[in-house]
C-alpha cells in the first residue's frame, strides 16, 4: 500500500489570499474576490503557508526543492468557483524522504515519502437541505500538504501507525492542529495484493479508498480491502490478473465495507499547466537550513530520550509523547531531574489522565503549571504526603481551574502532611525539652504533673513542627527520652 495524507496547515489566513481560516464561522463570510474565483482577482502566495510546508517536509527528512511553481488543476465543481484548483504538480516543494514507524518486537521500518507539495482546498458542498444543495467556501483557499508515500505499507496495523505517527509529527512541528474532528486529515490509500505462485509474482488491480477521516476508517477500510482482493481472486474461476481497471472506492463505515466508485481509466485529465498569475517559489540552501536548525525533538526522539535518560518503560513514554502539551509538561515539570521522573509518569498515567480523559481533554490542558506538578511530586518524594493523599490533592486541584496550585497549602488546609522523618521530629523533642525546661522537671520528678507533662511537651512539638509531625511517633519519642533520662 500507498498513501495520500491530506494535511490542513495551521495559518491564520489562506494559502492565496488574506481571508482569516476559522472553523465554524457564517457561511460564507470568510471569502474574498480571490478566493471566489472572480475574475481579475490576483493569488499572492501566503509565505507562512510555504515555511510550515517546508518544516513538515524536513521533518519527514525530504529534500527540498530550491525552485517550485504553482499549476492550475483544471475541473469543476461548484465548491471551485475558479474551476481549477493550485497546486503543485512535477516540483513538489519536498520529496524522496522518509518516516520510521515501530514495528512488532522492538524494530523499526522505514516508510519513503514520494513527494510532499502544498495545494488549496475547495470549499464544501453541504446536502442536509432536502431538495437543494448549498455551498459553503469559507474552507476554499485553505493550505493543505499532500504527502505521498511510496507504496512500503505493509499491513494495515502499519498503516494506522504511520498516520497516527504523522499526525504527532504535524502536531509537535506547530504546522496543525491535525485535529481529525474538524476534518484536519485526510487519507486516500491505494491497496492492491500480490499474490506468489511459484517464481511469479501476481498483483490484484489496485483499489484507491478516498476521503478516511479517522484513523480506526483507515485501518479498517484496509483490512476490509485486502481481504476483498484476495476473495474476488479465490471466488473467480476465470480469475485473470492484470484485467480488472484500478478503480476508486468509498469507505461505508455503517456497513464496514468499501464500494466501488468508478474506475481509474475514467481518471480525469485534469490539464495542468502553469499558473501564470503566481511566480515561481526558490529557496536558498541557507534558508532551508535555517528551517531544519529549527525543528523541534520530534515525538520518536523524544519518546527514546524519555527511555534512555529517564528510565520510562517504553509504553509510558509513548502515552506521555501522545499529546506535545503532556510531553512537555513532563519535561518542565521533572526539569532534568531523574529522581522524580518515575513518580511524575505515575501521577499523569494514573489518576489525573484518567479525569482528563472523563472530561476529553489532556492532562497538560487540565493543569499545566510545571512548578505545581513539580511540588507535588516533590511532597510525594519526601513523604511530605502520602500517596493517597497525593492522588486525592492532584485531583481536587483539576477539578478547579486556577492555573497555578500549591499544594502544600492545599495538604496543610485539608491536614494531610506526614512527616515520617523521625530525625526531624527527634529534633524537634530535643528543642522542645531546651525550651520547657519546667515540664521536663515535671515529667521527670513531679508526681502530680508527671502523667501530664509528655502531652504537653507532645503539644509543643506540634506546635513548632506546624502540625507536620506525626503525634504518635513523638509521643513515643518523648516517653524513650524521658526514660532514657531517669535511667541517666
Ligand atoms: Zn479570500
């Protein structure tokens, strides 16, 4: 297999002219002459658009094309008022790189990408309104990057990885939100089977699945896909391979099945040429480097460094990769500090992932201060509190919605502090007793005041201590102290 991502980039305005990208506005209202097609009207290229295309495709390890120019799609459709679309045709801004995905066991495979270009969107044709059909082009002129691979999917487990892998990769570069509710992504994948007899070597036409939109779509359309190849060879006598037409077909999720569409020889010959309205784009060797000493870790290095440096178990890493908020969150929070790492996974996996989840938001959106994180795990590292307690705080505090928290006043106010350091709380007797000189006397030789004066030495130690000590253990303290000095 092969794919076709459609990738929806995050500017502000579209890729040709000045119209702000909102999602759910007026119908509409997000248009201009240029993005309505009206004659006259003149594209400029958005150069935001090009340098976010340009870092997706470095990350993807392509080369980058120093000299591009913009074609003319030509078809119609009345969600493309101008009648063609713009785009790149045989100079794609990026190609021949590629993206490792993990595999069963422990390995890694290399998927190539054939090429990466950067072209429009049309606008979106809306059939709810019985007996009409509308047109919204608020979405025309937005930028997307199409990213094509070379056909080195194997399965579809490897092809949901790479998707939800390049998805991670979209959202970490800052070039999309890859969000797939509001449509962000789209996938085309071109399916065919080979079948081995002997030396020779027979592939089944291949299928194009258009417009998946959700991840779980493309790894079931696949599964569903391969499997029909294989049952229209084994059901058909007269099977003969290299007969049937490539076709397109449609993913029915409802019936979780694909249809059939129309065929590949029906292909369009959509004339591209040219557009002599826009000019060329070339890109400087120093540029391009600029860009890549830009990037940022990507999810795959990061995940290993999370393993590597911190001791993570590779599937706590991955959860923690998942979300660039989360995973940044982690990092500010433990700061370097390996000590507290393994107590932060277990705080974000645990109880506070599963509240985000209740509420489908990250962790990292619910409660993103790094200082609070950090003094919580801190407090939980010293035994300041204990883990119950911990859990119970951290969830309190997502449950309101200050953005900073401190949750050692938090422990003090709801009088959840241990300390289980007996060291300090000897401490803390021995200046007691320096301090209350009588009430020792008292508890020492003083027959009317003897059986009171250890509480009250107990209660002095609270006192200084904040309420932190742990009375029990003082109490004990005390009394092998006072014993310790009638035996001396
Ligand atoms: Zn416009």
């Amino acid at each position: 297999m092969g794919l076709e991502i459609h990738v929806q980039l995050a500017t502000r305005t579209k890729l040709f002219c000045g119209c702000a990208l909102e999602f759910g506005a007026e119908p509409n209202s997000r248009t201009c002459p240029v993005c309505l097609g009206l004659p006259g009207a003149l594209p400029v290229m958005n150069r935001a658009a090009y340098e976010a295309s340009v870092r997706f495709a470095l990350a993807m390890n392509c080369k980058i094309a120093a000299f591009t120019k913009w074609d003319r799609k030509s078809y119609y459709y009345p969600d493309l008022p101008k009648n063609y679309q713009i785009s790149q045709y045989d100079l794609p801004l990026g190609y021949e790189g590629f993206c490792d995905i993990d595999v069963e066991g422990g390995e890694s495979k290399r998927i190539r990408i054939r090429r990466a270009h950067l072209e429009e969107d049309a606008g979106k044709n809306l059939h709810d309104v019985p007996g009409c059909s509308l047109v919204d082009l608020n979405r025309t002129g937005t930028p997307l990057l199409e990213i094509v691979t070379e056909p080195d999917i194997a399965s579809a487990q490897e092809a949901f990885d790479f998707c939800t892998g390049l998805q991670k990769l979209a959202v970490y570069l800052g070039v999309s939100e890859a969000s797939m509710q509001k449509g962000h992504m789209r996938f085309e994948p071109n399916i065919n089977v080979e079948i081995t007899r002997g030396s020779d070597v027979y592939r089944t036409p291949i299928s194009e699945v258009k417009n998946l939109n959700s991840f779980r779509a493309v790894r079931d359309a696949i599964e569903y896909e391969t499997q029909r190849q294989v049952q229209d060879w084994l059901s058909d006598e007269n099977y003969v391979f290299g007969k049937a037409a490539n076709e397109n077909r449609g993913w029915n999720a409802d019936k979780q099945m694909t249809e059939y569409q129309r065929s590949k020889e029906a292909a369009h010959d959509y004339r591209y040429f040219p557009d002599p309205d826009l000019m060329p784009v070339t890109t400087s060797a120093d540029w391009v480097e600029k860009v890549r000493g830009e990037l940022p870790e990507s999810p795959t290095v990061r995940r290993d460094r999370l393993v590597s440096e911190f001791g993570l178990s590779p599937g706590d890493a991955d959860l923690i990769v998942a979300d660039r908020g989360d995973a940044d969150l982690f990092d500010a929070a433990i700061d370097g500090d390996k000590t507290l790492a393994k107590r932060m996974t277990s705080l974000m996996l645990g109880a506070a992932k599963k509240s985000a989840n209740d509420r489908d938001l990250t962790v990292s959106a619910v409660l993103s201060n790094a200082a609070s994180w950090r003094q919580l795990v801190r407090m939980l590292e010293d035994g300041v509190v204990n883990a119950s307690a911990g859990e119970r705080l951290l969830l309190e505090a997502m449950e309101g919605d200050a953005a900073e928290v401190d949750f050692e006043q938090m422990a003090k106010d709801r009088n959840l502090i241990q300390v289980q350091d007996v060291g300090q709380m000897s401490a803390w007797v021995e200046q007691v007793f320096k301090d209350n000189a009588g009430a020792v006397q008292d508890a020492l030789s003083n027959p009317k005041k003897a059986k009171a004066a250890p509480g009250f030495l107990t209660g002095k130690v609270m006192q200084i201590s904040g309420g932190k000590a742990d009375p029990k253990i003082v109490g004990q303290l005390i009394a092998a102290k006072i014993k310790e000095m009638q035996a001396g």
